[in-house]
C-alpha cells in the first residue's frame, strides 16, 4: 500500500516541493548541511570520470559547506552545486531533483528524508539517458556488444 503514495505522481510533487522549502530554509539561516541524493537521478557537469562515478554509492552523501556551499543554487525543481570528487580533486556542477534528495542533514542529525528517492520508476529515464550518453562516447564502443 505504502507503494500505491510513494509512487504517486503527486505525492513526488509535494515531496519535492518540502525538500525544496526546507533547503530554502536552511539557505536564509546561512545553515551549512549535507544530503543523501539518489546517484541514478544525477547528472554531472562535466561527467565524473567513469573509476569516480563507480566509487559513489547509490544513496551517496553529499557535504554542504565551505565553497561547495557558496556555489548553491535552486531552481523550480533542482539543486546545483559545484564540488570536487575522488583524489583528483575532479571539479564538477552537480545537479540533483528535489524528489532524489532521500535525506538532509544538519550537525550529523537527519532534519529531513524523503522515502520518494527510493522510487526506481522516478530516475529510470536518467539511467537510460547515462547509458545512451555512455554509448555515444567513441571510446566506450569495445565495452558495448
């Protein structure tokens, strides 16, 4: 039953509309935070290198603060924010749905969760556009039967 809410079409606005005021919230009280985002609804810019992308875990933390911080901005239904991923330090715009953001932390306390980030239906067409993107790349041909 639980699954006839959490997949409701809805229901994801709504959530996502929560998750967006509270991070608007937590941005006028210049309170730093960090989420756990679902990695399936994300995309990178530039892409993470395929070895860093393969290092994050599906429900992967992501820390608010310091200069990751000072870049955030909100749309209508998006966070952004730039950070640096892997020993390298790989630079990149990170874009993640309100409805992928699963938890919102503050001082290691979850403020908020999200159980709609848990919704496979939500991110497959992320997944198969990555894939096609994945095609797409020359150099990925071998890896492709």
């Amino acid at each position: 039953m639980i699954n006839n809410i959490i997949e409701n079409v809805e229901y994801k606005k709504l959530v996502s509309s929560q998750v967006k005021d509270t991070i608007t919230f937590l941005l006028n009280e210049n309170q730093e935070f960090a989420i756990t985002a679902n990695i399936e609804a994300i995309k990178f810019d530039p892409e993470l290198p395929n070895a860093t992308y393969e290092q994050l875990s599906k429900f992967s933390l992501f820390v608010l603060a310091n200069y990751t911080y000072s870049t955030i901005k909100l749309d209508e239904d998006n966070l952004y924010f730039e950070a640096g991923f892997g020993s390298e330090n790989f630079g990149s715009t990170v874009r993640v749905p309100f409805y992928a953001i699963f938890q919102i932390v503050v001082d290691e306390s979850i403020l908020f969760v999200n159980s709609v980030a848990t919704v496979d239906k939500f991110n497959k067409d992320s997944k198969e556009k990555s894939l096609n993107i994945f095609k797409k790349n020359p150099n990925n041909k071998n890896l492709i039967k």
